[in-house]
C-alpha cells in the first residue's frame, strides 16, 4: 500500500514538472502587426521587453475602461522595459460590416496616448488563445505569454490587475 501512495505521488510529481516545463518554454507564436501610425510591431521587435498586448474592439462599451486603464499601466511602468499595445480585431476592409478605419483608430490612439496595432482577421490573436473580447496577453523578455486574462469587470482596476502580474514577471 505505502509503495502504490508513493508510486501515485512520484507520478503526480513528474506530472507537475513537465507541465512547468512545457508552459513555461511555450513561444508565443510569431506574429507582425501593424501599426496604424508607425513601424510594424513584430515578435522580434520586442524580445527583450515585457509585452502588454490587449485585445479589443472600438464598439465594445469596455474599450473606454480598456483603454484608460492600459494608459495608467503604460504610464506606471514607463522606463522598465514595458511596451503596452492595444490591438483592434476589426476588419480593415470597407467592405466588412466589422470595419473602422485606421483614421478612426489613430483618433483612438491620439486620446488614450496608447500605440494601436490591428489584427483584422483575429488570426494572431487566436494563435495566442484569445477567445473572447477585450482580453489581455503579457509576454515576457523572451516572447514567452507569461499572463493573459479575459474579459474585463467594468468595475475593476484593469491597471492593477495586470501590473500584479507585471511584478511577478519583471
């Protein structure tokens, strides 16, 4: 009996540690966004930086607290090697319903003083697991996700919830 409990403990030991190792040597995908006033914004870029990308769409109603809370943290953690993006996932063709164009983003962005990156098609964001809007994926110095989080409580803190992670991974 005392053999099979330790057996089930090694097992569940070697379970834990390869899960560590598998998550946390996962690459985020390589990805190359574009910028809606500026140079592309691609995986190599900004390896060496803690990478803030959240996820949205300017008709949500939580864009406005999206958007004011990542000006908070961009402003909190600027000089420590952390880039924040917003990423729209609306299309860029005329032609979509879903679509805003980029002088409609560059308004956006001149307001909350946060670079705007479009992902049109969501391609890159479902490589990186998001399934739901506004979320938020932060990678660490190597490209690593290191944090992400759905959804967004409207009474919430956005800032202080992801600089909570912030400090774990800096």
């Amino acid at each position: 009996m005392v053999n099979r409990i330790l057996k089930i403990i090694l097992v569940s030991a070697a379970l834990a540690v390869l899960t560590f190792v598998f998550s946390a040597s996962a690459q985020a995908p390589d990805f190359s966004f574009r910028a809606v006033n500026g140079p592309q914004i691609t995986a190599d870029s900004v390896r060496g930086q803690v990478v803030v990308l959240s996820f949205g769409a300017s008709w949500l109603p939580l864009t406005r607290n999206q958007m004011e809370g990542l000006k908070k943290l961009a402003d909190q953690y600027a000089g420590r090697g952390v880039a924040v993006y917003w990423v729209s996932s609306e299309s860029d063709s005329a032609k979509s319903k879903n679509f805003v164009s980029d002088d409609d983003l560059r308004a956006l962005e001149r307001k909350y003083k946060i670079t705007v990156l479009r992902d049109p098609d969501g391609a890159i964001s479902k490589r990186m697991g998001v399934d739901q809007l506004p979320a938020t994926v932060i990678l660490n110095k190597t490209g690593q996700v290191a944090a992400t989080l759905g959804g967004l409580d409207p009474s919430a803190d956005l800032a202080r919830q992801l600089s909570e992670r912030l400090d774990k991974i800096l």
